[in-house]
C-alpha cells in the first residue's frame, strides 16, 4: 500500500470514528464554552514506550478543524519517558475538547503496539529471524495497527486477502490435501505471486516441499520439529513460524533458524500506551 493511499484510508477512518464518538453535538462542550475561544492543551506521556500515531493524533483535531496546530516536541518511534511533555494542541477549545478522546484513542493503541513490538524486536537481535505481524487486527484498525507495528521495527505480512497466496488448514482441506492445494493456487494466481503453505508436522511440510511451496509456515509446532523442518527445507523454501507467539516465548524461536516469525499478539495483546491531554487553557493565559 502507498502512503497516499494509507493516508486516505486513514482520513475516512478518523472521520468516521470522530462521527461515532461526537454524534450530533458534544453536547458537554456546547453547554460551558457556547462560543470560539482559543486555547491550548499539552499532550503528556504517563508511561515510557514508544510514541506512535502523531500524524493521526493531529488528523483527529484537523478534520474538527483545519486551523488546529500541533507543535510535536518527539516523531514517531522516539523512546519517551513518563512525565515527558510531547506535544501542544492550540485552537478552538470546542475542537481540543471534542477531538480529545478519538485522538488519543488512536495515539494510545498505536504506540502500545509500537512499544510491544520493539520489545519483541530486541529479543531477536543478534539472529536472522525477522518479526512479522498478521491479520489479527481489529476491525477497521488495520491500517493504523500494521503501521504501528512497522514504526516499532517489525514487518508487514499481508495486508489483505488480496495480497498473496496462504493456504491454511481449512483451505487444505477444502482442495483435498496439500498437494492439491498447491496445484489449486499455482494454476489460479498470477505467476508473479508465492505460494505460502502453513503445515502442522513434519508429514505436511514434506509435502508442501515436494509441491513446490514458495513458502512453508510452521504452525503450532514444538522447537525440535521446526528445527527438524528447517533443516528438511535446506533453503529450498522461505520459512516462518507461527502459533501462539508471544514477548515470553519468542526467545526460543531464535534457535530454530526460521526465516520468520509472525506473531497475532503485536496487535491483538498490546497493551495502551498510557497517555494524557492535560492543562487545557485560554491560550491568552499562558505564560
């Protein structure tokens, strides 16, 4: 996906959400501030992470009001410290106010993901392993999950269904076996596309290999087996692994010389990174 694309994906989705949370009125902020008058408000980090989402913590007052100003004191994939003042929000107070929960909404949970990720990433430093996320992402979120994952230093799988060739255990079974799955999919999709296979023994991956998969994912299998795997495939196929790969038990994978390790927790178990808008004011008031 391109940034232009990402970018108008993003704009739809901030609108949408913004129409979800304000309805037909912010009926709080009409009710004490009737009237423009403008003012500023601090973005300040409650936690130590990784920041992630600024341009779309931004977009979120924008699209309320173009003449909203962020002054960002960090980018996005800087380490912050709790206590640290990232940013400053100026313009009507009725915007900041009635911006404030969708914008960091989006700003907590990416850099959450942004934060876990990295956390993953160190632990494999020093292997060949890299880290992958996958479609476990909440709907409508995808978009701004998969590029908080990137900013945290891991890499995409695919975005979509559109993006490639996965045939998993439910697809296998559909076409009648391995080998036929593969026939399936090498007939049917562009010659340009690769033919991932997700295998559960060491049976199946023989098979995926003598099919021709392009690539072997191991799914749900013990580190002696994926061991046994990778040294079966002998490079003659791209392999990752998969199932149930979480922060506690990535370290072991480095040992089984996968090519990649792909992980539903990025985005489906990171936890918010806590964050806060705080000493909102008239801005004729600061000092």
């Amino acid at each position: 996906m391109n940034n232009l694309t990402e970018k108008m994906i993003m704009d739809r989705l901030i609108q949408q959400a913004l129409e979800e949370d304000i309805g037909n009125e912010d009926v709080t902020t009409n009710a004490v501030m009737p009237e423009y008058k403008k003012g500023m408000v601090k973005l300040i980090a409650k936690q130590d992470g990784i920041i992630c989402g600024l341009n779309v913590f931004e977009r979120a007052f924008k699209l309320l009001d173009e003449g909203t100003t962020v002054a960002k004191f960090v980018k996005d994939g800087d380490e912050i410290k709790k206590g640290q003042r990232l940013a400053v929000v100026s313009g009507d107070i009725r915007v900041l106010l009635s911006g404030e929960r969708v914008a960091l909404n989006y700003l907590q949970r990416m850099s959450g993901i942004a934060t876990y990720t990295r956390s993953v990433v160190k632990l494999l430093e020093g292997c060949k392993t890299r880290l992958l996320d996958t479609r476990k992402t909440a709907p409508n979120m995808r978009v701004f999950e998969k590029y908080a994952v990137r900013v945290g230093g891991g890499n995409n799988h695919r975005y979509n269904l559109s993006d490639g060739v996965l045939l998993k255990d439910n697809h296998i079974g559909a076409a009648g076996g391995v080998k036929k799955a593969v026939e399936m999919a090498r007939a049917y999709a562009p010659f340009v596309r690769k033919i991932e296979v997700e295998v559960e023994n060491l049976d199946m991956c023989r098979e995926a290999l003598e099919a021709g998969a392009d690539i072997i994912m191991l799914d749900n299998m013990s580190v002696e087996d994926m061991k046994a795997a990778v040294k079966m495939i002998d490079g003659r196929a791209i392999t990752e692994c998969s199932g149930n790969v979480t922060l506690e038990n990535i370290a072991n994978i480095r040992e089984t010389g996968v090519d990649f390790v792909s992980s539903g927790a990025l985005t489906h178990s990171a936890p918010i990174l806590d964050l806060s808008l705080k000493e909102l004011h008239p801005e004729e008031d600061d000092k």
